[in-house]
C-alpha cells in the first residue's frame, strides 16, 4: 500500500528576509526555507536531532506552503527503521545552518521514500547567499556561531556583522541572523506534549555529542541512500565519494584530509565532496552500485561518470588525484598562462565623477524649472517636491563626508524623481541626475537604490529619459551611470536589469561629436567592463561560487564591435583611445567566450585597428604618445588580438 509524501516549507525569518535580502546582498531572497517530511501521518525534521510532531504542529508553526512529492512504497516501520540508522549522523551538535540542516535531512528523507530531492530554490539557497559579498563575509561569523555550539551545546551569539562584513544594515542583519539560527535550532519547548523527539536535545549545560572538529564547518554532503548520492551527481560537474563505515579506524585517520580538501575546494553546484557511510541506512546500496568493498575507498566522478578509484589512506595520492579531477572538469582559461604585464597592470578601480556642484546653484536651477511647468500630474505636488529637494536631498548632500550625516529616509528622493521626470523635459532634468551623480557616490545611498527596481528606480527613471535627449543631460546622465558602477551591488542590479539601455546610451555617446561626451562614454564602458573583470578574477581564483557574474555573450560581441569601431574612428583624442582599449582589453581577458571571439577579433582586424593608433595619424598627428596607452596597445594587439 502507497502512502503520500509531502514537504512542509517554513520561513525562518518570517518574511523579513524577503524585504531586506536584496539591500544586504543584492541578490532577492524570499526565505530562510526550513523544511520537514510529512509521511505516515507525522512531520519529522531535523533541527536539535531529529524531531517528530503532528503535522503543522510544530514551534514553526502553520507551513507557508506544502509541496507534494508523490507517493511511497516503504512502510512505516522500515522508515522508523532508517531513522534509527542515520540518527547518529543528524544530532543536534552537528547542526550548522548553511552546510548540515534540515533541508540536508529532508532531502535525505525523500531520497529514501520517494528517489526524489527537493525543490532547486530550497537546495540551493545557501550557495546563493554565499555567492554574495555580504553572504562570503558573513560566513566565518556563521562558522562561529555553530563551532561554539558543538563545544558548548549553546549557540554563540553572533559578534558585532559591522565589524566582519559590508553590511548597510548591521543591525538588522546582525538581529536576522540570531533569530533565523536560534528558529532552526529550537529546543521545541513548547511543541505539544504529543510531539517527540527520535534524539532528545541535550539541556545547555550537558556534554554535547563528540564529532569531528572539523565537521561542522567543511561542506560534506552526506549520503545514506542511492537516490540522495544520484542527486548530487546530477548537481555537480565533479564529485568526490568517500566510503566509510563506523569502526574502520583507517577511515578516521583519513576523513581530516578530506574535509579539509572539501573546505578547500567545494563549489557549490560545481564540485561536491560526499561521505558514505555504509552502516548508515542505504548506503550499502550506494557502495554495492559501485562495487566498493572494503573502506576507505574514494571514488572520483565527472559529469556523473566514474573517473578513478582508490583504496586506503595515502593522503599525498588523493590531494593529486582531486586536483587531476578539477583539472578535466575546470581547465584554466587560456589567458591564465599569458605574461600580460601591462593589462594587469591596469587598475580596477572605477572611475568616478566627484566634482560637487554648487549645490545651491542647483537647487536654484531645478526649483526655476518646476515653477515654470505649465501643469502638474503625480502623487507628489509642485510644493511637495520643492520641500524634499531643499530640506531632504541638498541638506544630506552638503553634510557628505561629515563625522555625522543625517539619518534620512531616501524614500523622498524616488518621490521627488518620479515626480520631476513626469513634469520637466530631458533637458530641464539634469540638475536632478547631477544631484544623483553625486548621491551615488555614498554607499549608503547605493545600497538603497540596489533594492529598488523598474519603475520604482531613480536611476532607470532617469535613465528612461536618455533617448534624444540634450547634450546636457546626456552627459551629467553617463557621469551618473559611471558613479552608480562603482558599487558592486548596484552594479550587478544595472546589469541584470538595463544592461541593453546603459548600452544603447553609452555607444550613441561614444559617436558624439562632443570629445567631452565620448570621454564620459568612454568612462562608463571602463567601469563595465572594470566590474566584470573583477568577477571573472574572482571566479579564476576560486572566490566566487556559482556563475552569476553577469556573462552575455551576445553584448560582449556587441561591445567589442562598438569598441573597436570607435577606437578606429577615435584620430583626436589619446585619453579616449587609451580607456577604450583599456575596456577592450578587460573584456577578452578571461572571457568565457574566447573561441567565439578569436574569430570575431580577426574579421574586425582588431589588431591592425590597434596598431595604427601608434602610426601617424592614427591619432593626433604623431599617434598616441603616452607610454603607458601605447605600452597597452601593443599588448593588446600582439597578445589577445589574432
């Protein structure tokens, strides 16, 4: 007889998470997922050991939703059965919210009962926040939060985030965390008195369960059935397996070596390190699919295919043959081996637009403006955003840079903006956008304007005017965008959501008969292609998780074609050729897209294009003089241009 399966789906944070996660992060979160296996009529999770209560009935309270996983074959008992077995590997001291939690025990459940996982936004929630600056820096904090739980049994409170990562929040950041880990870790005090426990929580001041001192903070999956162990193979490009068992003495001796490879070299969605267990569960199953009969044995597998096999403790020949597998799987961009002495040279720092106006000027300028419109439409009155500009926005733009600036809601400045670029022509918006260009020079207005998007942005409503706009306005509009790129998160925002309109902006610019506008253009396309090379680095150099550092290989075709045409039509001024292929550069260089643009550099005659710069004429009449740029352009040319 079949039995249902469902998965109930718990917010930790109890929505709060959804409303801050993208001004923390920049990425949007919706929930800190907790989960739990609903079968047989009981809901069973893990948080201090593993925990049974009546559906819904838990401290968590009522499931924000249910997710049906269809049916089982297992009875009850052989399930009870498979709960005993693993409940040593899921004990309340081994809990650890990003890499061991309940969705690590669901997942394994519904492996069991079903050969199903769960959903890909629960599984890969921790990767997504650990992809994150916030997310990389606030780890070692989340580390020492669950360490001091396994040596004391007590959950460490979290040390003051200012101090460990970017936050623009801490405090609130700082409160989320405590509350989303003391939620998951629950001693279920006040579940109902039907609930139990399959492993009781030890009372603060008892021992805790002995465990490696390690274990709570490398990211080992653990695997106690085929379908689990399946999963992970079909999720990660490399996976290296660990079989064990509990009274192998060469299998303890060894698994310190290999968390410390996995803290190393885990990536999430890309290398995985799994322990199996084969007293655990069904686990023997796994080493049986795979003939393993004696432990320790390691396996090594690509694209879910076995790649080498080795038995024993020989810890020098595992760290090889891991990094002969990362290797295959991940072979080093071909630049990596280049000597390119004066691309690399090359700062990646943006480059901004600082000069403060008169503000007063300003201010003056724009109020002129909206007393002489000839109508008014909007939910914010002439006098209403008169009021805002000159009590809100100036005042905290003159006190930048202070030992105290003032505590304002930004709120009124998207009002005022929206306001203004509903009732005032392109051309009578650009003291706006200059009081922005200066605005976004402050992190605090970045992380901000990062959690605001599409209509309700100040930067895409200002930049929604661009299109025939005065040269006025197109400038102080580049020279904002440019400030705006400097923040990585806003950065990332910009690409994800307006990529092809900065574009269309910047390229138009870099036509402009005006050397002033093609410089700002010029500006803008380094800080782009400054942010992108940072990531690439990062993601070269094992630093960022995942593959989210904003790749488009149709606008990388498109970039390099703009670039190299106005470079070739650029005879006047060397500081535009200079950043141009300064910008040139940091796009091929690491690309992931290199075959593609091998071919394309060639049909373009980049090299040629580049060369002449140097030539008479080719800029100025003695070509480019600086021996810096030209330093550059041969580098260019000769190293990345075919």
């Amino acid at each position: 007889m079949s039995s249902p399966v469902k998965v109930y789906v718990y917010d930790l944070s109890k929505g709060l998470v959804g409303q801050i996660s993208l001004q923390l992060t920049g990425k949007q979160i919706d929930g800190v997922w907790h989960t739990s296996v609903v079968a047989f009529g009981k809901e069973i999770f893990y948080g201090p050991g593993i925990c049974e209560t009546e559906p819904g009935r838990s401290h968590h309270g009522s499931p924000l939703r249910i997710v049906d996983m269809g049916e089982t074959h297992m009875d009850e008992q052989t399930f009870v059965e498979y709960l005993s077995q693993i409940k040593e590997h899921y004990t309340a001291d081994k809990y650890h919210l990003l890499d061991f939690n309940c969705n690590s025990f669901t997942n394994d459940c519904l492996g069991f009962l079903t050969g199903g996982s769960l959903p890909p936004y629960i599984k890969d929630l921790p990767s997504d926040f650990l992809s994150t600056p916030f997310g990389a820096a606030l780890r070692p904090t989340i580390d020492a939060m669950f360490r001091g739980r396994a040596s004391t049994g007590v959950l460490t409170p979290p040390p003051d985030i200012s101090a460990t990562a970017d936050s623009p929040n801490p405090a609130s950041a700082s409160s989320l965390l405590q509350a989303v880990a003391a939620g998951a870790t629950s001693n279920n005090s006040e579940m109902p008195s039907s609930s139990r426990n399959y492993l009781p929580t030890p009372a603060p001041t008892s021992p805790p369960t002995p465990v490696q001192s390690n274990s709570l903070t490398t990211p080992v999956h653990i695997a106690t059935n085929p379908s689990s162990f399946h999963n992970v193979l079909h999720t990660h490009r490399a996976v290296v397996a660990f079989f064990t068992s509990a009274t192998c003495g060469p299998c303890r001796m060894i698994e310190p070596v290999f968390e410390d490879l996995a803290k190393s070299k885990s990536r999430a969605n890309d290398v995985a390190f799994v322990k199996i267990d084969l007293s655990v569960g069904m686990s023997n199953a796994v080493g049986g699919e795979y003939g393993v009969r004696v432990t320790p044995t390691f396996i090594l597998f690509l694209d879910g295919n076995k790649t080498h096999e080795m038995k024993g403790i020989n810890a020098p020949e595992l760290r090889t043959q891991i990094d002969l597998l990362l290797y295959q799987a991940f072979p080093p961009h071909p630049h990596t081996t280049l000597s390119l002495p004066a691309i690399e040279a090359i700062p990646l720092n943006a480059i901004l637009s600082s000069q403060v106006p008169n503000l007063d000027t300003v201010l003056a300028k724009v109020t002129g403006f909206i007393d002489a419109a000839p109508s008014w439409s909007g939910s914010t009155t002439k006098e209403a955003t008169k009021q805002i500009l000159a009590k809100n926005i100036i005042p905290y733009l003159k006190a930048r840079g202070s030992s105290s600036p003032p505590n304002i809601s930004f709120e009124p400045w998207k009002d005022a903006t929206i306001s203004l670029a509903t009732n005032l022509s392109a051309g009578e918006l650009f003291p706006m956008a200059d009081m922005w260009r200066v605005a976004l020079l402050e992190p605090a207005v970045c992380s901000w304007s990062a959690t605001k998007v599409g209509p309700e942005s100040p930067i895409l409503v200002l930049l929604s005017k661009a299109e025939g706009a005065p040269r006025n306005y197109s400038l102080t509009l580049l020279r904002m965008i440019s400030n705006a790129f400097a923040n990585r998160i806003v950065a990332r925002e910009l690409l994800l959501s307006s990529r092809s309109s900065i574009t269309a902006l910047m390229v138009a610019a870099l036509f402009h008969d005006d050397a002033t506008v093609r410089l700002a253009a010029a500006n803008l396309a380094f800080n782009m292609t400054v942010h992108l090379q940072r990531l690439r680095v990062e993601k070269v150099r094992g630093d960022v998780e995942g593959d989210d550092v904003g790749e488009n290989e149709d606008w990388d075709v498109e970039m390099v074609s703009a670039l190299l045409e106005v470079i070739e039509r650029e005879k006047a001024n060397e500081e535009i050729v200079h950043r141009l292929t300064a910008s040139l550069a940091l796009l091929i260089r690491l690309s992931p897209s290199i075959e593609q643009f091998a071919s394309l550099l060639e049909v373009l005659q980049a090299q040629k294009t580049l060369k002449d710069k140097l030539e008479r004429g080719g800029c100025g009449d003695t070509g480019v003089v600086k021996k810096e740029a030209r330093k550059l352009i041969e580098e260019v040319a000769e190293k990345l241009c075919p």
